[in-house]
C-alpha cells in the first residue's frame, strides 16, 4: 500500500491531507476522496462523469488486492482473460497480479464503492483471518443473496456517513464497518457467473502474445507481423478492449518486471535485466514515464 499512497501523491491527490489521529483524507484531482483507515486499507465511494475519449482507466496490475462495488454506469470490467457485465450492488474481487481494467460502454456516470487493501489489514485476527471469497487465485464477480441486500446497503450507507460526519474514533468505526461488510459478502454472496463472457479469442491471443514476450518486443510492427494483421487494426482491436495502446502495454510489462526484481531486493542493473530494455537510458525514461521516479529512487523508497 506505500506504493499505491506514494504513486498517487505524485499524481492523482491535491497537496492537502486531512488526519484524525490514523484516519487520513487524500482529495483526488478526479474529484473523490480516499479514507486511508490506518497504512495497509484504503476506502472510497466515487461518483464520476466520464465520456469515452477521456476514460482514464487503463489496463493494469497491482501488488494489493481490490474489492469494487458497482452502482451505476454503462461499465463493463475486462479482468484476465473475462468481460464482465455488472449488476448493481455486484462485488468484483480482485486479487494481486491479476490484470483489471474498467471499461467505458458510452456516456455515463459511474458510481461506485472501491477497497484496496493488504494482508497485513488483518493480522491482528490471526492466521488465516482473510474472508474465503478473496483466497483465491483468479478475480471473481459475487451478487449478495437477496434476503441480505438491505442490510448489505446499510452497511454502504453507514461507511458514507462515517466518512461525511468523522465523530468519535473514525478509524475504527469504519474498520469495523468494513469488517462486518465483508464478512457478509463472504457468508451471503455466491457468484454471478452469468455476468461473465469470454473476451474473443484474437484479443486473448494478442495479450497472451505480449505477456509471454515483452522482454523481447520493442514495437507494435513485430506483434502485428506475428499475427498477420495491420498495425492499425491490432492497435485498435487492443485498445478497444484494454484502453491502452499497444506501446503502452508493452512499457508496463517491463517496467512491472523491473519492479518485481527492486522489490525483490535485486539491483536497478539486474532490475534493467529483467525489463529486456536494451539501453539503461531508456529504461530509466521508461520508468520514471510510469513510476514518476528513477529506478534507483524506487529502491531506495522500498528500504525505507
């Protein structure tokens, strides 16, 4: 989670920051605010206009896991190799190293409840503390049974009004809030699998294509040359699905690579390794392009 709190600081939250004792407030640039409920869970309800041509969301991975709530929007979700199709009220379950994205059907608002988290949120309850619904390997998509649905609301509806009124000891009513909700999710929800679609095979081949090669890829020619296709359509069918472009995809495949191996505790030569970069110069443009700091600055963050 200092990741994600040093990542957004960079480029995503206003400068000011609220704090009631371990309870802090970050305002973000889009318009939401995150309650950071001590250093290792992260929780929001945002509400957002968007229009396609400027959806920000784009195809990605994360070292924590994710839980998000939807309400309302023309949204689906692509996470793996899936389409999601959401309800309102479903609760999409994503777990570290899994690659997510929202995408933006038209027009709309979109309206939901987002939680990002580590383990450690919950060792205080002992081994083994984490709720069933999110020790699994792949994402999932869950729809709380209909008998529990009004109090699964009240529960969102008590988080916002925490986060609105902030009496009393902020952090552990939500907390504890949170902890409530999640275990109903656990106890009360099954999956939606009829939500679920397959993305079309060419789309899964050219990701899978990327995932495998990255390290030796360098342009957008290569991969349309290996699949027979025009860059114009690859670049376009890839971005339709993933709201990212092809050279996009490709830089974050190697520096998350490159990530993987500082926080590892490798070196930033052994980290340049790892990326299949063929020049330190651009490697470290290529970095600091996605990181918004050097290699060697990243490294010395991880140590503290």
């Amino acid at each position: 989670m200092n990741n994600y709190l040093t990542n957004h600081l960079r480029s995503s939250y206003n400068p000011a920051c609220e704090q009631y004792h371990n309870f802090k407030i970050y305002s973000n640039k889009s318009g939401w605010s995150d309650f950071f409920i001590g250093p290792n869970l992260v929780y929001s309800h945002r509400t957002t206009p968007y229009t396609p041509p400027f959806f920000p969301e784009k195809l990605h991975t994360h070292t924590y896991y994710e839980i998000c709530i939807f309400l309302s929007g023309k949204i689906t979700y692509v996470v793996s190799s899936n389409e999601v199709f959401p309800l309102r009220g479903g609760i999409l379950c994503i777990p570290p190293g899994i690659s997510h994205t929202a995408r933006l059907i038209e027009k709309s608002e979109y309206d939901r409840f987002v939680f990002y988290f580590d383990t450690k949120a919950f060792e205080f309850l002992g081994p083994g503390s984490l709720p069933a619904f999110l020790c699994k390997a792949d994402a999932d998509y869950l729809t709380v049974n209909s008998e529990f649905r009004g109090q699964y609301y009240y529960l969102l509806e008590q988080l916002d009004y925490m986060t609105t009124h902030l009496d009393g000891d902020i952090s552990l009513q939500c907390f504890s809030c949170i902890l409530q909700l999640l275990l109903l999710i656990d106890s009360h929800a099954q999956p939606g699998r009829e939500c679920f679609s397959k993305l079309p095979p060419k789309v899964l081949q050219i990701k899978t294509y990327i995932d495998q090669n990255f390290q030796t890829l360098s342009s957008t020619a290569e991969i349309a040359d290996h699949f027979f296709y025009s860059r114009e359509y690859i670049s376009r069918t890839f971005k339709q699905y993933f709201n990212t472009n092809l050279s996009e995809y490709i830089m974050g495949k190697k520096i998350e690579a490159a990530k993987q191996a500082l926080n590892s505790g490798q070196s930033v030569t052994q980290a340049f390794n790892a990326s299949g970069y063929r020049s330190m110069s651009a490697f470290i443009n290529a970095f600091r392009t996605v990181t918004s700091m050097q290699p060697s600055a990243y490294r010395k963050q991880l140590k503290g």
